[in-house]
C-alpha cells in the first residue's frame, strides 16, 4: 500500500539533539510533499513548535500531544480540559510544591516556566490556581521530581483525563481523547486517507499509541525501549537523519 501520509514527532525524533532540522531532512520533506505526499507532526509542543519546525515544511499539525490539531491553521480537532474539573488537582499540586502549569494560548504556572525551558516564546503568567480564570486549557504539565508526586496527581486526576510521565520526567495531563492518535485520525480522514495508507515516527512514550495505530511505526535508534517495542520497525537516530533516511528508502 502506498504511504500517502507520514506523521512525525518533533523532539528526539525530526528535531537533532540542538533542536534543529537537517538539510538533508529538510530537502526530504519537501521531495516527499512534491510527490503528493501529506507531511504532519504530531508533538506536545504548543506555540513553540513553529519555531523549531518551519509551518511551510508541513501540510497539518498535531499539537500540544493531541488535544488540538490543524490543517494549515484551520482546526480541525480538539479536546479541552474544563479547568473546574481539575482546579482541585492543580491547588494540590501547588500546595505539595509539584511544578505544574495549564496550558492555553500561553501558560499559567506556579513557576518561571522560562527558567526550565528557555525557548518557549508564549506567554507566562505565575498565578494563584484558587483563581485561576480561563475556563479551558489544551494540556496540564508538571515536573514529576518525587515518586510521591506521581501518586498525587494520580490521586487527584478526573476520571476523563489520563496521564504519562516522558523521559524528561515530565507528566502530560491530557483529555483521554487529546491523543496523538485520535487527532492524527481526524487529519486522516479530512484527507480521505487510509489507516493502513500512514507511517510514523517516534522516540517517547507519547508517541506509542501514535506508532500503534499508523499503518506503518517507525521508532527511531535513540527511543526508550517500551517505544522500539511498539514499533513495526526501527531507523536510524535523530542525530543521524533518521527519519530523512527511511522516508528516502522507502516513501520519496
């Protein structure tokens, strides 16, 4: 079956360790998109991805690890958290001393949230969560620094929201259908194509269930164990033009 759609993680993934894109991955894409084929990321990443990675490089985007998608800049999927149904966990959070943030149209934190991640260019406010007054937020975050911290938010999450805890000890709290791959489906099936008709490509836990439901998942050299394992197949690292290498071999 021909590959007419190829999903892509950003960090650990297209993105090189500097967080740069190769030429030679850039020069793939594009072969790639001029032979007809569909070209999406799907990251956790919000308004920072489209510094690290170029819009015009892309055909659609999965953002903020599934709970918002878009082709160009129409949206076309979306799955928000009601900040009501998880104010709770987030004073608790705080009063335990767990870094945590809601994300939405910039991040509302109860730390400096620059201070850890430098690039992000959205904007932050510190805030007083028992006051928090966006109605919605895309996605959670929080710094997971104790075992203990996992069993609070645990304790504490709503019944519709899940969460997984990345390589960087960095839980995502998500909206159970804010997932890679229910967000990759619906660009998918706006396009017309096929399940059986994409392939991805991951290095981290959140990219699993976005391997496992592409036609074809590719984890890169440099991904945990647990992600390789889900995969159909395995290609080169981020650092060696992994993703360039197999999309040259087997799609441009």
């Amino acid at each position: 079956m021909r590959i007419k759609m190829i999903v892509t993680d950003l960090d650990g993934t297209l993105l090189r360790d500097d967080k740069t894109i190769s030429d030679r991955t850039i020069s793939t894409i594009k072969q790639c998109r001029g032979r007809g084929v569909k070209l999406i990321y799907a990251t956790g990443r919000g308004d920072s991805a489209k510094i690290l990675a170029p819009s015009e490089l892309f055909d659609g985007f999965v953002r903020m690890n599934g709970a918002v998608a878009y082709i160009d800049e129409k949206l076309i999927y979306s799955r928000l958290i009601s900040i009501d149904k998880v104010r709770n966990l987030l004073v608790a959070a705080d009063k335990a001393g767990i870094k945590i943030a809601a994300e939405y149209n910039g991040h509302y934190a109860n730390f400096n949230v620059h201070e850890i991640w430098p690039w992000i260019s959205s904007d932050t406010e510190i805030v007083d969560f028992n006051k928090l007054s966006i109605k919605n937020a895309e996605k959670l975050y929080a710094v997971m620094e104790k075992p203990q911290d996992i069993e609070l938010i645990t304790r504490y999450l709503p019944d519709d929201l899940y969460f997984h805890v990345g390589r960087e000890k960095l839980a995502m709290i998500m909206h159970r259908e804010g997932t890679k791959s229910k967000a990759t489906a619906a660009v998918a099936e706006y396009w017309g194509i096929k399940q059986n008709e994409t392939a991805a490509f991951g290095d981290d836990v959140n990219d699993i269930d976005l391997l496992q439901y592409c036609g074809t998942g590719i984890a890169v050299a440099n991904a945990l164990d647990e992600v390789k394992a889900a995969a159909d197949q395995i290609c080169e690292s981020n650092e060696n033009d992994g993703v360039a290498k197999w999309l040259e071999n087997n799609v441009c």
